[in-house]
C-alpha cells in the first residue's frame, strides 16, 4: 500500500509544497492567529452572556441502515431469520406462530436484538431515533447554555456489514446531516469546532496529503465553522483553529490523522521533513506560540488521542514537546475515538522513554502492544459484527496501563508538575458502551468584561524559576491523601538523565526542552484557578438506552468532577443560578432527585408535616449529589488530576468507581 501510490501522492505534496515555498517559509504555516479572527464567516458572539460551559461531543456513527430488532451479527442491519439461519428471534417466531420444534438451540430474546432507541454495550452503530433523541435533548437544556461546542469526529457508520459496504457519498451525505443537526440545535451564534475522525473518510484511517477531494469536501461541509481566511491551510491540512471567545480563548481542530499509525498514507512526523504530520506540526507550534504571544488561551482537540499505542513514535514525541512547552498556553487536552472514559498523562520522562531505541524501555513496548491500534473498532471485525469482547478486553488492558501509570507517579515532592499534561478522553455518542455526552465548566470570572482586569489575567511571561515547588497537598479538605500510604518515586523516573552536550543526545526531550523556549508558569490556568481555568465536567449518559418502550430514555448525570457543594448555590446567598458570576455547573434540574421545594424557602403558612417532607427530599437529594460526585476535584489544574490519579491508585473504592465509568 505504501508503494506507488504513496510515492504519487508524495511527490504530489512535495510539488505542492515547493510551489508554496518559494519564499523559504515553510509550507503548511497558516497565517497567524493575529489575522484570523477579523476573517469573514466567523460569528461575533452577538452578546450572549457567557455561561462559562462548552459541550464536548465525539463518535456519533450514526446508521441509517439500523434496524430494531435485528442481530447484533449482522450489525444491527437485519432481522432473524426463520428456518435454518442460527440467529433466530423469539418474539418473531412467535407472532409467526412457528411451531417450537422449530427452534434449535440458540433462542433469542428481546434482549438480543437491536433495541429501538440503540444496543448499549454492543458493536452495532447509532440508529437516527439515538441521533434525533440526542440532539432534541442538547436543543432542549443545552443550546442556550453552552459558549461553544467542541466536537471531535467520526460521523458516520463503521464499516462492520460486508452487504452493505460504506461508500465515500454515504460518508459525506451523513457528515452533512450531522452538520446540519448541529446547526438547528445550536444556531450560527455558538462557535462549533469540528474535528476529523478516522471513519469520517473512505477508506477509513487512511488520509493523504491535501488539497484533494476529500479535504475540499470538509472545506464545504464545515463552512459555517471554519474561518474563511483558514480555508487555504484547512485545503492542504484539514485543520484549523477557532477563537471561541475573541482574543481569550481559541479552539485548536486537530487532524489527527496525520499523526495515526493506521494511515498508511503518511509517515510520521520526520524531523525538517515535508511530512504532512510534520507540517501539522509546524503550523500548530506557530498557533501556539501566536495565541500565547497575544495572551490568549487554548483547547487542543482532535478525535484520535495522542497515545503512544495510537501515534507514530516522532508524531507522539512532537505532539508531546508541544504539550509541555506551550503548557502555560494551552487550558487542556479534548480527544474522543475511544469509545471509552478516562484520561492520562504525557510527561517528560515517558516522552523520554518513547525517544530511546524500543529495546530499552521494555515497560513501554509491552504496555503499547497492549494498548494498540488495535482498540478501535473497525477493519479487524470486519464482517463479524462482533465488537462487543473485544472493546470490554480494550478497556481492561487500558485500565491495566494506566493503573500501572498512576502507581508508578513520583512522590509530591519529586514531582514537577511542569513536566505533565493531562489528555482527556470522552466516551461516545456511540453506545459501544452507554451513549455519553459531556459538559465542561471553565472559570468565567472577568471573561466578559471589555475591559481587562490585568491582575486577574494570566498573560504569560518568563518561566519563573521557583515553579518547581508546587505544593500538591495545598488547600485540600476533601481530597486528603493518607499520608501513611504516601509513595515515593521508584519509578522509570528515577533514571539518570544523559548528558545533553553529547551529540548523540542533543534530540532527547529533557535536552530540547533546554534548546527551546519552554513555557509554564503555575500562575497559568492550567495550573491554577483563574479565568478560563477548567474547572470540572460533567458527564451523561443514557443508562436505559436497552428499554423497549416508545417512550424515548432520558439522558442523565453519570458523574461529575465537581463536590458536591458546587453543584448547588452557596446556602449564604438567595440568588438562583443566574444571578451568579459563574453559573452552576449543571441546571439543577438535570441534577438527580432535584426537586423544587428544596430550594424555595418555607412558606409561613406550613405546616411542620410540609417541612418534614422537604426535609426529606434534601436528605434524598444530598445522597443522590453523593453518588454522582465521586472524585471532588476543586478544579481540573494539572496538579488536581495528578492529585485524582495517586488517589485513584490508593482507594480501592475510587478505583472501582472510575474502572466502572470506563
Ligand atoms: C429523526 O429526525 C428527522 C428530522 O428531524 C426525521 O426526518 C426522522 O424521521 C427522524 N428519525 C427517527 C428514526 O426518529
Ligand atoms: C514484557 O513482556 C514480556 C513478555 O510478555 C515479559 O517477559 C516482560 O517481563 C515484560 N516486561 C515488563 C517490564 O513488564
Ligand atoms: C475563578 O478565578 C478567580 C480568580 O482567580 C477566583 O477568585 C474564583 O474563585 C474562580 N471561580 C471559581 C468558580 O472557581
Ligand atoms: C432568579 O433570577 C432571575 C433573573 O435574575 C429572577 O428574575 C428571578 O426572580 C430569580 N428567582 C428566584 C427564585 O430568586
């Protein structure tokens, strides 16, 4: 496959390339920030209030050739059939009234065929009644309380039925009708960023160099969403960037694909090389230093996660020099193509560990053989329809990494938080396991105002030299850390860093990092709570997706990050939610058991048997507030999630519960 077609289109490229680069510059540099944002289609946020939420959504598959009722073997396309075939459906043969002798062993319930709202916990894809039921919901509680929506890709069916074998039309025809659910639910004023997943082409995973028919495609499917003075670079590259929140906050699309060690059509991220996924990085590292150098913060996103299982090896080390470098810049990390909940680091001395020759880092090679490309679904299940063990053992090996990961963090105070990004990744739309959607909270104080409160506002400047010690255990009530079970280093960390004037050493990550400019500071809001800080999520999810019923399921809330006691008003003021500066993380009547009267003060005239009751439903409420907030996070600063992640490894509790959300 990499033969002659790829030398063609590299050849393509590198004509493309030198035609552009007559002026020595370097092709895939996308103008700066500084210009993009007076560019034509972008919205001017027409003064909608900030809410100081976004939605994060990813993995909608959505499938118009789902049918209820059908067998998961044929990916939920067709119904049992009587005779012969194995897969047979009770309820079928009963209203057939079939005799019994006709059926053989395998008898299956209701239970076993494709449900009407969707088969969670299966390999089938999205049928439209999930689609549609998704997004009345989000048009319902959520088009007029988010600032953005960031949405990370893979639009449309898997190719798991050889009968019905997916075409580039269908592809494009169901990103379309995705696009335009998103525009009727949201409206052209939220700013929506779109990203590219590795089934949103044909065939999927594997994506060449642009401009070509299918970055052209994008250019017009997604034309209310990318800036028309990103079009020229989004031809060639398929990613782009979008200031969410002029001069504050830019939304980075990633092309991920690029960078994923299933495209065969690429090759990596070859140091000075014309590279796609090498370009991709120069363009990104040129937006970052742009937004950083105008004070603005960014979220990364993109649909396939940058893990060392998934990325060539010099993709993942760029892509995590850049994390590391720009950490004052960047406010976090989005990805989704998982299918599954959970979140890890990238951190200097793993990057360091990826960077040696594979046969020195054993730990490595044997947890990325664990992990692989061989996660996602897709081509290796081609025809069998049969995703379900395989995704269940994917999430097992994964919890296994990354136990072995969180176990193996140094002691607080070795430590240095400059040294770690935290990669989020978002379950799916697609119910592989419950259908989820996500709602992140960012920290709003002063966004809005015209005038800057420049002491509020983290505007970069020199790495401060006493940033390394942090005090992880500062200003902590509800997360204490047993200091009994406190753990020291003993890690792949502990080894003894080469030295950097040697030649051989100069491309090491610890070495580079002294080369090039390296920016952190724990002043920045990935580090400490300021405007535009994360502050937490929250996840729903549809646990009844299985139920017959013609009632549609309803989504609700799986967990959040937060405490308790921020998802409610501060019990001193009488304020509801939108009298306050930073609205409440979730409405409260998405919130379980919410009722009302909790919140209303006692009339005079009630009685003690009406105060009783209310009593009551606080009593119910609290309890339900408890379950749903299982990791009481203050917010989603680095030092936070490595504070969640020792935790996770000491409380076997915690470590259920998280294991569970996965
Ligand atoms: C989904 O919604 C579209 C447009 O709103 C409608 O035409 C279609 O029939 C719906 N499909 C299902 C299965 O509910
Ligand atoms: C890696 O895997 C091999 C064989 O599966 C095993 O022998 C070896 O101990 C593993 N190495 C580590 C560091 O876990
Ligand atoms: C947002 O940041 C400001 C400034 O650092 C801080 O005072 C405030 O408590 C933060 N808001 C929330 C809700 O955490
Ligand atoms: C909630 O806030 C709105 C808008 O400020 C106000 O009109 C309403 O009276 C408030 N409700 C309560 C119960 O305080």
């Amino acid at each position: 496959m990499k033969s002659n077609l790829l030398l063609t289109l590299f050849g393509l490229t590198l004509s493309v390339a030198s035609a552009a680069n007559t002026e020595d510059q370097r092709p895939f540099v996308g103008p700066s920030p500084q210009l993009a944002h007076s560019g034509g289609k972008l919205r001017t946020n027409k003064k909608r209030p900030l809410k100081g939420r976004f939605l994060h959504i990813t993995d909608i598959h959505p499938d118009p050739y789902y049918k209820t009722g059908a067998t998961f073997d044929s990916g939920c396309h067709s119904k049992p059939k009587k005779g012969k075939d194995k897969g047979k459906g009770k309820g079928k043969l009963d209203e057939d009234g079939d005799g019994s002798d006709e059926i053989e062993e395998i008898i299956l319930g209701k239970e076993d065929l494709a449900g009407k709202w969707g088969s969670g916990v299966s390999d089938c894809d999205t049928p439209m009644s999930l689609v549609n039921i998704t997004f009345d919901w989000l048009k319902k509680e959520w088009a007029h309380e988010v600032d953005f929506v960031v949405w990370t890709g893979d639009n449309a069916r898997h190719d798991i039925d050889r009968s019905l074998p997916r075409t580039p039309q269908e592809i494009f025809k169901l990103n379309r009708m995705v696009v335009s659910k998103m525009l009727d639910t949201f409206g052209t004023d939220v700013p929506i960023v779109p990203s590219i997943g590795n089934n949103d082409i044909y065939p999927h995973n594997v994506l060449a160099a642009g401009p070509s028919h299918i970055t052209e495609e994008f250019l017009q499917i997604w034309k209310h969403f990318i800036p028309s003075d990103a079009a020229h670079v989004f031809e060639r590259g398929a990613y782009f960037s979008q200031e969410v929140i002029p001069d504050r906050l830019a939304v980075i699309s990633l092309n991920t694909l690029f960078w994923y060690d299933s495209n065969t059509l690429v090759d990596g991220c070859g140091d000075h090389s014309n590279d796609p996924g090498a370009l991709e990085m120069d363009w990104l590292e040129v937006q970052l230093a742009n937004f950083r150098q105008r004070g603005m913060q960014v979220w990364m996103t993109g649909h396939v996660p940058p893990h060392m299982g998934h990325y060539y090896d010099n993709c993942y080390l760029r892509y995590g020099d850049l994390a590391l470098r720009y950490q004052d810049t960047i406010v976090g990390h989005l990805f989704g193509h998982m299918n599954i909940d959970h979140f890890f680091f990238i951190d200097v001395d793993e990057l360091e560990a990826t960077s040696l020759p594979k046969a020195e880092f054993s730990a490595f090679s044997n947890v990325s053989s664990l992990v692989g490309p061989r996660l996602h679904h897709g081509s290796d299940l081609a025809g069998s329809g049969r995703y379900r063990i395989q995704g269940r053992s994917g999430a097992q090996s994964l919890q296994a990494e990354l136990k072995k990961d969180f176990g193996e963090m140094p002691g607080p105070r070795i430590l240095k938080m400059k040294d770690y990004a935290v990669m989020n990744v978002a379950p799916s739309v697609i119910p592989t396991y419950y259908p989820g959607i996500r709602i992140f909270t960012y920290n709003i104080t002063g966004v809005a105002e015209d005038r800057l409160d420049e002491d509020l506002f983290y505007r970069g400047g020199d790495a401060p030299d006493d940033d390394d010690d942090d005090d992880l255990e500062e200003d902590d009530d509800d997360m204490e850390i047993d200091p009994t079970k406190k753990r020291r280093g003993g890690h792949r960390h502990s080894k003894p860093k080469d030295d950097c004037k040697l030649p051989q050493n100069e491309d090491k990550p610890h070495c580079t990092f002294k080369s090039k400019p390296r920016h952190f500071s724990k002043h920045s809001p990935s580090r400490t709570n300021r405007p535009l800080t994360p502050l937490g999520y929250s996840q729903f999810y549809l646990p009844t997706i299985d139920k017959q019923s013609s009632h549609p399921p309803e989504w609700e809330v799986e967990y959040t990050t937060f405490k308790a006691k921020s998802l409610v008003p501060p019990s001193s003021s009488h304020s509801n939610d939108t009298t306050l500066t930073q609205p409440l993380p979730v409405p409260l009547h998405l919130l379980p058991g919410y009722d009302p009267a909790i919140f209303t003060p006692p009339a005079e005239g009630d009685n003690k048997k009406a105060k009783q009751k209310v009593k009551d439903k606080k009593k119910k409420f609290k309890k339900q507030l408890e379950k749903i907030t299982p990791f009481r996070m203050n917010d989603l600063t680095i030092g936070n999630y490595i504070k969640l992640a020792r935790m996770l490894v000491i409380e076997k509790k915690m470590w259920s519960k998280f294991s569970e959300i996965m």
